[in-house]
C-alpha cells in the first residue's frame, strides 16, 4: 500500500474546531506539510491518527523565560552534562515510556516512534540528552524547520534531568536568535519557565516566517 499525502485543511478557517484532520500516516512527508502549517499529530494507542492545531497554543517566547529558583538551586548541585543529537532514538523510547496524566497510557506509539525517527533521518527532528557520568538519565525530542523549534515530550530518570533538557534547549534557541519554542499543549511545568498562551491565529502569524526561513537540518544543533 503507497503512503498518501495528506491536504491538511487551512487552520485559518478552522473556527472553533482543533482536531483538523483524523486519518493517514505518520509520514516525513505529512510531518513536514503539517508542522508548516501549525499542525501535529496526538493520539492515543489504537485510535486513528489525529492531527491537531489548537486554538489556544502554548509558547516559550526565549526573551522571556526565566529558570525557576529551585531548580536553579538544585541543577547547581547536580553535575549533569547535556549534548544534542547523540542518541535520538532511545530518547524518543524513553519518553515513549512516561504515561499519560490520564492513565490512557502512552501517546507516542510505534507510529509516531518510526515517524519521528525517520524525520530525524532527514535531518528535521532534534533530541537533547541528559548524562549523569555516562548514563543517560533525561531528554527531550522534538522538530525544528527553519527557525521554528517544538518541544515534543520529556522524560526524567533523576530529579531534574528534564528540567536540564529544557533549559538546555532554551538557551540554544535565544543565542540562535530563535523567538519561541512551541510547546503545542499545556502543562503546569512549562508556566514554571514563563509559558504564555496565545491564540491560533497570533500563533500561526508568528509560525509562517519561521519555517520558511533556510535551513539545513537539525544538525544545526
């Protein structure tokens, strides 16, 4: 069976509706025409794909974010080293492994593992990994084209390592000269670091100019 490319419909005239498409395949080809336009997919273990552009987006806008005290503090007292890119695809596996808040198990499946591993190939998706000595004990993964970066998930080993990750990649973004990282859905965690919400449309006017502007891939990092 040939994967298909899917016409993701214009976000722009989505109203008040976030699910924008159900169905198809989590391809390079549909992960690129999706993120372009303000899209991604979130589902669960057995339910069809489906593909979100949510009317409220949560963003860290990098001349903003601050790092909250306590975890300065307790990062400090900490000898943990932070690359990128080394180790993408256990990084994925590990957050594959954290559960969801509502007890429905994981939403990165086998699909959106192979899907985001293959984007990597092509040099469209990142990792920060997190070593304590030599043992890999938090990360992050998530997308970048362009000038656009998301924070797709985290996952922590010891007491924040993910935290690590995070700031990590904040820091990278604001000496690169990268506006915001997107964090697409809300948590508490991310306000700690001065997220803001902003609506669909101030979100995607924002979007538009930095996908668009050149890049080569994630080895940027």
């Amino acid at each position: 069976m040939m994967n298909r490319s899917i016409n993701f419909p214009n976000p722009y005239l989505a109203g008040d509706c976030e699910i924008l498409y159900i169905g198809g395949e989590i391809t390079v080809t549909n992960l690129l025409k999706s993120y372009t336009g303000g899209i991604f997919p979130w589902y669960g273990e057995g339910d069809p794909v489906l593909w979100w552009c949510p009317v409220i987006r949560h963003v860290i806008f990098t001349e903003e974010f601050r790092v909250p005290r306590s975890i300065k503090k307790s990062l400090n007292k900490k000898n943990y080293r932070c690359t990128f890119n080394k180790d993408f695809e256990t990084v994925i596996k590990k957050c594959a492994n954290v559960h969801r808040n509502d007890g429905e198990g994981t939403w990165i499946t086998e699909e959106m593992i192979n899907g985001y591993t293959d984007l990597y190939g092509s040099g469209y998706a990142f990792s920060v990994e997190v070593w304590d000595n030599e043992n890999l004990v938090g990360g992050l993964y998530g997308v970048r084209l362009g000038d656009y970066i998301s924070g797709e998930s985290m996952f922590h080993e010891k007491d924040n390592a993910s935290d690590a990750a995070l700031i990590e990649l904040l820091r990278f973004a604001e000496k690169s000269g990268i506006p915001m990282i997107d964090c697409q859905i809300t948590s508490e965690h991310i306000f700690r670091y001065n997220a803001r919400e902003i609506k669909r449309e101030h979100f995607l006017s924002l979007l538009y100019p930095l996908v668009h502007k050149p890049f080569e891939n994630a080895g940027g990092f």
